[in-house]
C-alpha cells in the first residue's frame, strides 16, 4: 500500500537563508490541504532517511542552495553515489541510493525543490531576496501538493 506523499524539508532555523526548507514546511502546513501529504523536517539529511522513502508514491526534498539561477529550481532526483555519502549530511540522490541498495528496488519518484539562498551565518535571519524567493517557491510548492500526480510534477520539472 503507497504512502502519503512526502514533504521533507531540511535546514538550520538559526542559520540565516539555511532555514528555507523548514520555512516552506511550516506554509504548507498552514495555506495548503495536506490530507496526502506527510511532512517531515531535519537539520540535514542522513542514512536513516532512507527508510523514510519506503512505499511513497512521491517525495519532495525541499532545501535553501546558493546554486539556483532564478528564485528556485525543480529537478528530477535519481540515485547516486557522492562523496556526501561518507559524511553526516547527505545528498538527496546519496539518500536515495542508499534505499536502492539496503531495499534492492528503486525509489519512489523524488524530486528537489532548491531555493535561491545567499548567507548561512549562525544566528542571521532570512536574507531579503531568500525571503521573495521563499514566497514563490511556496507558492510553486502549493501547486504541486494540490496536484500530487507524478505526470504534473514531471511536467513541471521539465517546465522550470
């Protein structure tokens, strides 16, 4: 039986723009209906939350990234190997290979939706262009929710 879909955002709340993936969580869970939505928040992403892929119909990983060009991206995630694979903060794609090797199957769809970010310091808050990038993306993340169907959010990879 498929799971909700998972809405995982990570960041640090007292690290400036950093806090961008728990900030859209805390919109969604306020302005959008979440009835097939499970959410589920972390500093950062490790091993364990591989499990948390198990049964999912889809999962989006939502994070602050200084590599966006406009106020967010939206990409397709596929399993792979890094070098954060090692390390106590993983990838999306490294957590997702780790379900395919500890599951022998491949993931449920997953995608990413990164948001422009520009300062990290501890103790800083939202930047003022993290805070317009934030409002857009949650208002992108509220159009997928709405529509949790793994063809309109392919679709709308493709689209950004």
């Amino acid at each position: 039986m498929l799971k909700p879909v998972l809405l995982f955002g990570y960041g640090n709340l007292s690290r400036g723009d950093d806090a961008l993936g728990p900030l859209l969580l805390e919109y969604a869970e306020s302005h959008c209906g979440l009835g097939e939505v499970e959410v589920l928040t972390d500093f950062q992403l490790q091993i364990e939350h591989a499990l948390d892929l198990e049964n999912r119909r889809l999962v989006l990983f939502v994070d602050a990234s200084v590599a966006c060009v406009d106020a967010f991206d939206f990409t397709v995630l596929e399993p792979a190997r890094d070098k954060s694979y090692t390390t106590h903060a993983m990838s999306p794609a490294a957590v997702l290979d780790v379900y395919q090797s500890i599951k022998n199957q491949t993931p449920p769809p997953c995608f990413l939706l990164s948001i422009k970010a520009e300062q990290f310091e501890l103790g800083d808050g939202l930047s003022a262009n993290a805070e317009t990038n934030l409002v857009e993306a949650c208002s992108f993340a509220g159009r997928l929710l709405s529509n949790p169907d793994l063809g309109f959010w392919l679709t709308q990879a493709n689209a950004v």
